[in-house]
C-alpha cells in the first residue's frame, strides 16, 4: 500500500491518500516562530517555546479525524443553506475528487478538489518573522457559476501548554480575545491571556473583507457544544456571532464572502497567524503581507534559503533512495532536529521543562556542519556554558533563559544524579566543528563554566580548549572498580538504571573516541606533550576494556554495582547490546579479529530486515534494579526494539572494517524512502528517520514511532556521506575514503568546504568496497586523499579505486 510519492524535481514528497496510518507532518519555521503542519492541515505552533509560549490547542493523542489546532472551512450557497466542507479533509471528512498534500522544504501545500472547487493552500512561515501565511487559491473547476464563502479557524491553547491540560478552571477564565477593524473591512482578531495583555498578543488576520467573525467556540460550534467540528452549526448562518470571547475555549474564525466564482475564476486569500507586543506593533508588518507579490517574495526567500542549504553536499549514486535521503530529506531532518532537539513533535510534546538535550544537541549540530557552521557554533558555546566546573554537563537546558537541570535522573533519588556520556560528546561536536571550518581561533573562546554565585555571575570561566580537557579529566577519574567510567544516572541508554558503583561501557568507548579525537586536534595544534597524553590516557582505558569486558564472542555493555556483566552470555536478558558492539570499533580499543567478531555477533544475534535491534532478548517485566528499560515490553524502545540511532554507529564501524557490502545494507534496511511501497506495517512518515521500531519479539514488528526528532538523522548522515561516500572533513582537508558496495561503478559528489566546490568523481572499476588508486585534482595527480585547500573556486577530483598493497593512493 502506498499513501504517496517522492516528487524528486520538486523535493517534495506528495500524500495522495489523507488517511495515512498515522499523521504525518511537516515542521515549518523554526523554534524562533514555528511549530509543525499535519497533512490534514492541522498545526502546532508556538513561539521560542513549546512549553510556555504555545499558540495553537493541537492534542497529538486526539483522532486523526478530530481538529486540531488550525483548518479551512469552505461553504457553498445552496437553494436552502450551505455545503460545508474542509478542503483539507479533516475535520468534515467529505469525499475528495483530488487531495494531495506537498510535503515540502519548510512548507506545505494542499491541493484538493470538493464538489467542483479546486483549493490551493501554501502553508509556511516566513523567514524571520513570526507569523504563519496560509496563501489560498480557490477556483471553480466546475462548469457553472458558485458562491463560495472561505471561513478559516484557529483554535488557541493558554501558552502555558501544560496548565492547559491540567487546569481547566484557571486557563478558560484568564484567556480573551477582541478584535480591530480597519477602515477597509479587514478585521484582526487578537487573542491573549490576560496577563499578557500588554506584552504579547496572538493575532489572526486575512487579506479579504471579514463580514463577521467568531471568538468562542461554543458558539461557533453551536447548541452547546453538541454542534461538531464536522458539523459546526454556526456555519449554517448567513454571518458569525461577532462575539468578542472575555473567556473560554478562544477561537478565531473569519467569514469571508468570496461572492459568486464563475468557471475557471479563482480568489486568493491569505490568512496570517501570527504573535506581537501589541497590535499597534503588528499592522504595517500585517498590512505588507496583505499584498500577494510581497507572500511571494517571502516565498521565494524561502525556497533560496533551502537550495543554499542543500547546495552544500549533492550526491549522485547509483541508489535512487540514497540521492533521495542524502540531497534532501536527510539533511532537512538534520535541520529540524538541530532547531527543535526533542522538544516538539506528534511524540515530543514539549510540556514542562525538558528544553534542549546536552548529548542530543552535541550530536544534532554533527548533522548541520557543512550547511550552518556559524548556527552550530552558537549552539556548541550554549552547550559549553551549561557545563560544570569539574568537566561534566547538566543534562538539559532551556534555549531561552539557558537554566540547566538533571533532567529525567531527578526522578530517582536514590541514583546519581548525572548521565556519564553527556559532556564528552561536545567534544566530538567542537572537532567536528573545527575539522568543518578550520576555525582554531574557537579553542581560545572564553565561555563560562555553569555554576553561579549569589549575584548569577559566573564562578569560573574557561576557553573551550579548557572546556573539552576538563571533560575529559572528568571521565578519567570517575571510574569504578574494574577502572571502567561509572555510569551515573544512565549513559546513552537513558533507561538502564543500574544502582550507584555500575559501570559503562559505553561511556568507556565514547571516551576513547573523545580521546582520539583529543590526539588528532593536539597533533594539528602542534602540542606533541598533550598528543602522549591523551594517548596513554586511550591506552590506559583499552587495555582495562580489553581485559575485563570481552565476552568470548563479544563485549559485554555494563558492569553492575556488584562486578555482575550485563550484556554477557551469561546474563537472563539482555545478552547482547548493539553499542557494545559498533563503539569498541569506533573508540579503536577493538583490536581487528575481535572487532570483526563482535560485529559478526551483532549481525547474527541483532540484525533483522528492519533494522539492527537494540539487543537480545527483551527483560520481560518490570525490574526496578533495571530501570526504565523493564517499563516496556520486550521488542519495544530500548528493550529490544530497532532503535534507530544505534544503526548507523554500525555502519560506521563496518567501513572502519572496509566492508562496504554491509555498511550499504545496513544503511538501505532502515533507508525510510525505500519503504514507501509496503508502508504499512511501518506506518510513519517515508522521508524522515524514526526514532524507533519495533522488534522482532513485538507482535506488531516493524512498526515505527517517534519519527523526526531523533539522532538517527545526524549520524545516518554522517554514516551516508562521510564514511560510505566517505567524503570526510579533516583537519587537513576534505579527504576522499569511500567504503562502498563492491557491485557499484563509482558516485559523485559535488561538496562544499571551506569555501571551496569540490566536484568529485569516484570510479570503481575493479569492484571493490575500499581502496584508492589514483587522486586527480584539477587534472593534476596528488599523493594520499586529502585534497588540497584552495583558496576557493571549483575544482575538479578523478578517484579511481582499486586493489592497492596498502590501500594508500598510489599517485
Ligand atoms: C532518546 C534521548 O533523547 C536520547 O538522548 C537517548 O540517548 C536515547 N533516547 C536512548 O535512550
């Protein structure tokens, strides 16, 4: 079963079907003013953030078929009364002639046809401002005269999305909403909790004369409340109410007579959604919008933007799904998911506290490098600012005010209060940054460390040289007793929750990586001392991995408090974990017999047609020594189940092992766009990553969740084009490493780096996964793979690969 297509020339994917398995949507704007669109129209917006500053009532738990948040109400006169319908589907759920719903960069278009009219609705956020434009064309496709009302609704939530939800006195009874005539009959009809009145108010407007309106939705729905979204019995008026709600459950509906539309005429109509101090501060910016070709234009800067941002890595290879993801949906999920870390989706509701996470956001902005360097340099100096004296990060932040928290380990006060991955993964974040950039002059930045004194200045502050060394030290010194990192609260893996005194693995492995990744930076600073150091600092930790965490065909992924292995064959369940796995080859303390036996492991006992599970067998019933993990039922999350952003770290590790046939495969199994034929038992959207899927002890296996805000999308991207394609940024250069299917004859890569086009042309002739041969740069043969850094302008690069005695270039 299909529910649509990738329109590859228009970068857009297009659903032919509404009634999708689940939504399905699309996130326009950004967390400065944004939120995300159904494909029936239905949107969340807020502005800066989700949880206090929220505009439009959309509840992810409510039917498919309900309202929610924002829709179009179209009318046509009858002899006696009115058709009504919504030409976006929901919520009158009218037979269709033609709904499509365009899934585009940063918007969304509905194209649809109801009883002979056609309507065109362009749903976006212009750039930098705060304010979402509904620009909709309305034709008559039928071959007789109609008269057409448009009645666009919103429907608002208290900013305070969560007392929304859990009080239903206080937030009916402070919200209002009035409305501003102008001159010339447009109307704007502001919105706003009282104690907001002076300082931000919401505001709906159109560009059309409004012959009435309506502000509360009792009335517009009619015979209190019996009246239905489907049905709302207001509509079967000639005008709205015009009742300026003081209270209740706030609206904002406007009735437009678009008068009688003869065959073939169309009526434009564009409605604003937007956010002000005050209305006075609004019109001229409302007043601008009113006019078409100033929608256009801010249409069109938006289309600008997207193709710089997608101009920076193109790909051509010979899979049509891996172009897909790797020229556009892939880097757009990257984009989202560095704006909204997991802060608001259809999963991630964005009530409460949660803000930014330390280690999603170090990893988000690994996905963003080439396209907005100086973007994911401000996020990187957020970060380093919520970290703690002693090296270690708080787990979360609020982007606004930058209060940091311990997040979810608050929960539990008999466990440590801090999460032992956190603050090393701004290290891979800063090199990747700096090897993107070559921007050194980063490292003597000086960005205080978290805590405070009495009058909020800052105890101590550090360069992020000294940021990165302190985390470092921290994990050195926080170890247990077999010398392995202890695991705190949890480590990557939120939902083990072992007592005080466990160890990580994990932690151990994304240590020596850090590590690695220390020596490299310390190497091109010239500063031999620290290079040694860092080295007998991975040495020192390998050797103790090696020792005490090799199962025999495996590693093991924890040490309990007691010394007791999980993730060991002799563990009940959980014998084997994934990131026991693919990190040992990553951090390099696998040697390369048993880095080839852990993966062989992980592809016998994890490996499914959907993807690599996250381990074996699921805990089945709730443990509180285990923690989390045993809320679920075994297949699910992380107890079992194909969680997604574990997938690529081995395929990374499989083109560190030069086997390319298995990275691809591992790579084209979780591919989304690759499952748009049999999405079915998938379920969610077919151009962006889930976060999870569910494995093969769950009765529904293969089912997806959580799609878009997960770090599938940065490393999936990482994986894709820097260690398959293997077009690598290094401190010396763009290098050219592919480890790809031996079967393919080669792929191009047009990419830009430091102000350089690289046009590069890879040839595989002898068929092989890895190895190159020869490397032309403009003609010329250069010796190794790390082309040259130029002082800009395009160049042209010739890779043929082959069979070489030491894999290094011949040239
Ligand atoms: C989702 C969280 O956002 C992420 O930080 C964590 O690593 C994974 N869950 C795995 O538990």
């Amino acid at each position: 079963m299909q529910y649509g297509y990738f329109d590859d020339s228009k970068q857009e994917y297009v659903i032919t079907n509404p009634k999708t398995p689940v939504k399905w949507i699309n996130y326009i704007g950004t967390l400065a003013f944004g939120g995300f669109v159904d494909h029936t129209g239905g949107a969340l917006i807020c502005r800066q953030d989700p949880a206090l500053n929220r505009i439009t009532k959309y509840i992810s738990q409510m039917s498919a078929s309900d309202f929610k948040g924002e829709t179009l109400y179209l009318r046509i006169k009858q002899p006696h009364g009115y058709k009504v319908f919504s030409p976006y589907f929901v919520p009158t759920l009218d037979p269709y002639d033609l709904y499509e719903c365009h899934v585009g960069l940063g918007y969304t278009r509905i194209v649809s046809e109801f009883y002979g009219i056609r309507t065109e609705a362009t749903i976006f956020v212009s750039m930098g401002e705060s304010r979402v434009i509904r620009d909709i064309k309305i034709t008559n496709v039928s071959n007789a005269p109609v008269e057409v009302d448009a009645i666009p609704v919103v429907e608002y939530t208290h900013p305070d999305a969560l007392k929304q939800l859990t009080n239903a006195d206080w937030a009916p009874q402070t919200v209002v909403s009035k409305v501003v005539n102008e001159p010339d009959g447009h109307k704007v009809l502001l919105q706003y909790p009282f104690m907001y009145r002076d300082t931000k108010v919401n505001y709906f407007t159109s560009n059309w004369p409004v012959s009435s309106f309506e502000s509360d939705r009792k009335k517009f729905l009619g015979d209190n409340e019996y009246g239905t979204w489907a049905n709302p019995l207001s509509l079967q008026q000639a005008e709205l109410s015009n009742w300026e709600a003081w209270r209740g459950d706030n609206i904002a509906a406007l009735m437009h007579h678009l008068d009688t539309l003869q065959p073939g005429e169309t009526r434009r109509l564009i409605t604003q959604l937007g956010q002000e101090e005050g209305v006075d501060r609004a019109l001229p910016r409302i007043q601008y919008f009113r006019d078409e070709r100033n929608v256009e234009r801010a249409f069109e800067k938006l289309a600008q933007f997207w193709d710089g941002y997608l101009s920076k890595l193109q790909v051509e290879t010979p899979d049509v799904n891996m172009n897909r993801m790797l020229n556009v949906h892939n880097p757009r999920q990257c984009h989202t998911t560095k704006n909204w870390s997991r802060y608001l989706s259809l999963y991630q509701l964005g009530y409460g506290a949660r803000g930014i996470g330390f280690r999603d956001s170090s990893q988000d902005v690994m996905g963003v490098l080439a396209q907005m360097p100086q973007e994911a340099k401000a996020l990187i100096k957020q970060l380093l600012s919520v970290q703690r004296r002693n090296g270690s990060a708080y787990h979360q932040f609020n982007p606004l005010t930058l209060v940091a928290s311990e997040g979810d380990s608050l929960e539990r006060e008999d466990l440590p209060h801090y999460y032992s991955d956190d603050h090393l993964w701004v290290i891979l974040a800063v090199c990747a940054y700096l090897k993107e950039t070559g921007d050194l002059a980063f490292l003597d930045e000086v960005i205080p460390y978290y805590e405070r004194d009495k009058h909020e200045q800052p105890l101590e502050s550090g360069s992020v040289l000294d940021h990165l060394r302190r985390a470092v030290e921290f994990t050195r010194n926080d170890v247990g007793a077999h010398g392995l990192p202890l695991l705190g609260f949890a480590d990557w893996n939120d939902t083990v929750n072992l007592r005080t005194g466990a160890e990580s693995l994990f932690t151990a492995n994304l240590y020596g990586k850090a590590l690695l990744e220390m020596m490299d930076l310390s190497r091109h600073r010239s500063d031999p001392a620290s290079a040694e150091k860092y080295a007998a600092y991975h040495a020192e930790m390998k050797e103790r991995v090696n020792q005490c965490a090799w199962d025999g065909e495996w590693y093991v992924r924890y040490f309990d408090w007691d010394g007791t292995p999980l993730g060991s064959h002799t563990s009940d369940k959980g014998q084997i974990y994934i990131n026991g796995q693919s990190w040992p080859v990553l951090s390099g303390f696998a040697e390369p017999l048993r880095a080839r036996r852990a993966l062989d492991s992980l592809r016998a006992r994890l490996n499914t047609r959907n993807g690599i599970k996250i381990s074996t067998p699921g805990f089945n019933g709730f443990d509180p020594k285990r923690g989390g993990i045993t809320t679920y039922p075994p297949g699910t999350k992380e107890n079992g189940g194909i969680f997604l952003h574990t997938n690529p770290w081995v395929m990374i590790a499989e083109t560190l092992m030069g086997d390319g046939d298995r990275a691809f495969e591992y790579y084209d199994q979780i591919n989304p766009a690759a499952r748009n034929d049999r999405i079915d038992e998938y379920e969610c959207e077919p151009y962006v990553y889930p976060q999870n899927i569910l494995g093969d002890e769950h009765p529904q296996f293969g089912l997806a969740r959580n799609s878009w805000l997960s770090g599938t999308a940065s490393w999936t991207y990482q994986a894709g084009t820097q260690y398959i394609l293997g077009i690598r940024p290094t401190f010396d250069g763009l290098m050219v490493d592919p480890c790809i299917p031996h079967a393919w004859d080669g792929f191009k890569v047009a990419r830009e780096f430091r102000g350089v086009v690289y046009h590069i042309t890879v040839e595989n002739p002898d068929h092989v996964c890895q190895g190159i041969t020869s490397v032309r740069v403009d003609g010329k043969v250069i010796k190794g793979n790390a082309l040259p850094i130029f002082d800009g302008g395009t160049h042209q690069v010739h890779v043929v690969m082959g069979n070489t005695p030491d894999g290094e270039p011949s040239g």
